[in-house]
C-alpha cells in the first residue's frame, strides 16, 4: 500500500509529539519540548499532562501540515500506550482513540521503548537499518536497559538498572553541580573540553550485564562536598574536569556492560537509541568498536534518538502491515513490558 499514512502521537513525559510517516519515510516529525519543568529541576506530572492537553492540537495539526496531507488521508492512528506518566499518557490516548474514531481509520497502540527499539527501521539518509538478531541498547532518563530482538515484536531485556535511569545519573550529577535540568547535554559539553583522568569515580558493581547508578550519584555528592569544603570555587575551577572525569566513568560503565551482552549472546551488531544516545563520548565509544572488536553499530539521528513521534508512527506502520490493531476500549498503562 503505497498511500500508507500513519500518523503517530506521543504524550508519555513531558514532550508532546506527532508525526506523519510514508513507508518508512518521516514527513513531518513536530516535538513541543515543555519548558515549565526546568524551574522544577526535574518534570512534575500534574503540570505535564496540563501542557499535553494545550499542546496536543497544535502539535498534531503542524505535523499533518508539515507532511502536506489531508486529516481524511491518513490510514491509521498510532499512540504511545505506556510506559509513562499516567496523566500524560491519558491525554495521548483519549485524544487518538476520539481522532481514529471520528475518522473511522484503525487505532494502533505502541509500547514506548519498543519505539525507541524499532525507531532504527525509520528509513533515513546515510543510515543502515539493524539485521536482525541485534543488542539494542536503551538509554534514557527513564529506562537503561540490553534488549536482545530477535525480530520486530521479539524482544527479551537480558540486562537493566537495578536502580536510576542512566539519564537520570547525568541529570543528578548535573543538578550537583548546579547546572539547570535537564543537565545531561550540559555535562556532555564541558566534557568535551576537560582531562577525563583527572578525577576517579567507581563504577558500582552489580550483575555483568545489568545496572545501577545510585551509588555514583552519592558518590558524586560525597566528592564535591568535601572538594568545596577544602576549595569553595572548587566547581567553577574544574567543571570541564570534572564532567570529563565523570563522563568517562559512566560511558566506560555502559560499554562494559554491552562487552558482557556480546560475549554473553554472540551477536555483534548493536544499536542504541534513546536521549542519552545522544552523548558524544557513548558516541564515539561504540564507533571505536567497528575497528577494535569488528561490531556493527547504529546510532540513530539525534531527532530520533530523543522522545519523538516518528518512532511510534514507524511502529504503527509496521503493526499496520500486520493488521495489528488495538481496540477501541485500549487503555493507557503506566507500567508496561517490552
Ligand atoms: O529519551 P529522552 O529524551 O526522554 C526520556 O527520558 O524518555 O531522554 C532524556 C535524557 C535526559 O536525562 C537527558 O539529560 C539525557 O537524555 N541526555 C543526555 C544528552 N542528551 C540528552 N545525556 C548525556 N549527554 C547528552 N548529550
Ligand atoms: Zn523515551
């Protein structure tokens, strides 16, 4: 069916998406980033599902625009059913579930972090979709987790945080620090610039592949407590080390734990997805291992890295091809498995 046009919908955080999508081809891909919750430091659900219900039409009427069709056009609705926020993922889910039904089309519901998953199947320039069976590595404020797909809707977590999201380690290092929420990019950055041998940080120790950064969150506190205690501009003096030194721990951490994966399952072709996978030095690791270990790697573009629509819309459609549709009594769930 050439004139397959899923729209997708995502509201699961705090970012409200849609996205047209043509037989794997994105045409438009709009994301409403919510500003409200950087004063917060971290996102406040009450406030997010407010914005999503503000957002949602906009949104979704930008991206039919963008892709230059007609609401009467499109062949089917998909929506991020969870995980998530369950305030957010209700205005998600109530406003596709009234559109599919207003338009007659079927309604496909889309677990998020399969999204992240098969986002890698968005057909786009200069990129290789994953042969399967690949490691995909999920890396996001809300989730850390080794997922072996063994086929598009086959997919087993053989490692994951016991604890925070690495995201989540990034933000609250970076909070430490005093950088506003969400920090990650920020710490990406100075790093850049900064000696990562400069300070040492433990990697915590839990089973080979899966995580936990808790204890390097407190083990961050303990550290820049008694440095400022001895130097009160101990922060502004060596923030590009210190980033440098911290983010060389945790990506060390995350590429020792995908060595494990590999050695575990035999399977050499890996791909990451989610916000973190936009971190240049977990970037530049993974690359590295093209040459040193001989794995094939894929690294989405950075659009479809972070929470977007087009993930859910690439998984609609290929639900769509399946005639995989949801119900129209489907509801939202905050707890979901892959
Ligand atoms: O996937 P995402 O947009 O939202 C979910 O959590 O689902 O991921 C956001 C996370 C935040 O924790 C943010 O700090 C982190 O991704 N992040 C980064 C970078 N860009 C985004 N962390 C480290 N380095 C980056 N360059
Ligand atoms: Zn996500």
């Amino acid at each position: 069916d050439k004139n397959c046009y899923i729209l997708g919908i995502e509201s699961s955080c705090d970012d409200t998406a849609a996205a047209v999508i043509n037989n794997g081809v994105v045409l438009s891909n709009v994301v409403a980033t919510q500003q409200i919750h950087e004063e917060y430091g971290g996102v406040v659900p009450e406030l997010a599902s407010r914005a999503h219900q503000q957002n949602i039409v906009p949104v979704v009427h930008q991206a039919l625009r963008k892709a230059n069709i007609d609401k009467k056009q499109l062949s089917a609705i998909a929506f991020t059913r969870g995980p998530g926020l369950m305030g957010s993922l209700l205005v998600g889910t109530s406003f596709s579930k009234s559109l599919a039904m207003g338009l007659g089309v079927p309604l496909i519901d889309v677990n998020h972090m399969q999204a992240h998953i098969l986002a890698h199947f968005i057909k786009a320039e200069g990129q290789n979709t994953p042969n399967f069976p690949f490691l995909a590595l999920t890396i996001s404020g809300g989730h850390t987790q080794i997922v072996k797909v063994t086929n598009y809707f086959e997919m087993e977590v053989i490692g994951q945080t016991i604890d925070d999201a690495v995201g989540e380690a990034f933000d609250k290092s970076a909070k430490l620090l005093g950088l506003p929420y969400p920090g990650g990019p920020l710490i990406d950055k100075y790093a850049q610039k900064g000696n990562p041998n400069t300070f040492k940080f433990t990697k915590p120790k839990v089973q080979p592949m899966d995580f936990s950064f808790s204890g390097l969150k407190t083990a961050v506190l303990y550290f820049i407590e008694k440095q400022v205690d001895k130097n009160p501009d101990f922060i502004s003096e060596n923030i590009e080390d210190v980033c440098a030194s911290l983010q060389f721990t945790i990506v060390d951490y995350l590429m020792d734990k995908l060595k494990n994966a590999v050695k575990h399952t035999g399977i050499t072709e890996i791909a990451i997805g989610g916000g973190v996978s936009a971190n240049s030095g977990i970037r530049t690791a993974l690359k590295e291992t093209e040459t040193k270990y001989g794995w094939t790697t894929h690294i989405p573009k950075f659009e479809y890295c972070t929470d977007n629509a087009a993930m859910i819309a690439i998984v609609g459609e290929l639900k769509y091809k399946q005639h995989v549709f949801a119900k129209n009594d489907v509801m939202a769930q905050a707890r979901m498995k892959l």
